[in-house]
C-alpha cells in the first residue's frame, strides 16, 4: 500500500468501531423530538409522475422516513395514513403533513388500499415493529 501502512488502517478501521458503539441518540437518531432533514429530499418531481400509490408510514423513529415519504411523493405516492405512539412524532408529522389520518397499525395493515407501508424505527423497536407487523396481518 503506497502511502499507507497497515498501522494507518488499523488507527481508521479502530475509529469506525468506537462510532459504531456510541448511542444513536448521541448520533442525533433519538426516538422522538425535531428532526432534520437534508433539502433535496423536499424536491419537487422534475417529470410529472405517471402512476399513483397510496401508502402509508409506521415507525417514524429514524428522520429519513421523512426522505422516504419525499420520494413516494415524487413518485406519485398519496399519504394516507400514519401509526405513531409517541406524542412528539405525532405533531412534528401533522405539522409537516397536515391532517393525515393517524391509525393503528392493524387499520393501516388491514386497509386494501394501502399499497405499500414505509417505516424507519430504531433498532431497538424494530423486532417489535416486525411482531406486531406480522400478527396484525389478516389472515385471507
């Protein structure tokens, strides 16, 4: 390795691992609270969408759900429906989206004409988003 020595990657490789053990809140990924979020997932669509989803969001832990639902949007994509618990989320989302109906997951899950559900929840929760996904299912 021209230029580099192995004691330069192991020094690089070391300070991946240290990041990778600090806490996702200290990251700016805390569960609930403002969010930021990068101007280009706000774009308008460049072409004219040609078809039409509609979708809803659960787990709004992670702000990229809000990039998520920027390019649904894009895309085409109706917001109709969005699962929270936590009061923090559940404004900061009706002051983004306005008046989007706030449900239950199994109402969102059971709703044929939801298309698709965009989620973003921490890691923690994520097995239990998973559990609860799966058993709100209904059977057909």
């Amino acid at each position: 390795m021209k230029g580099k020595d192995r004691r330069d990657f192991l020094q690089a490789a070391g300070m991946a691992g240290v990041f990778s053990a600090v806490s996702s809140a200290a990251l700016g990924q805390a569960a609930s609270g403002s969010f930021t979020v990068d101007p280009a997932n706000n774009s308008v669509a460049e072409i004219p969408a040609k078809d039409h989803i509609r979708f809803a969001a659960i787990g709004l832990d992670h702000a990229h759900i809000f990039g998520m639902i920027a390019a649904l949007q894009r895309g085409g994509g109706e917001l109709v429906a969005f699962h929270s618990k936590d009061d923090a989320q559940i404004a900061d989302f009706r002051k983004r989206y306005g008046d989007i109906k706030l449900a239950s997951e199994a109402e969102i899950l059971g709703d044929e004409s939801i298309q698709l559900v965009a989620g973003a929840p921490i890691p923690e929760r994520f097995d239990v988003e998973i559990n609860n996904i799966t058993s709100s299912i209904p059977d057909k």
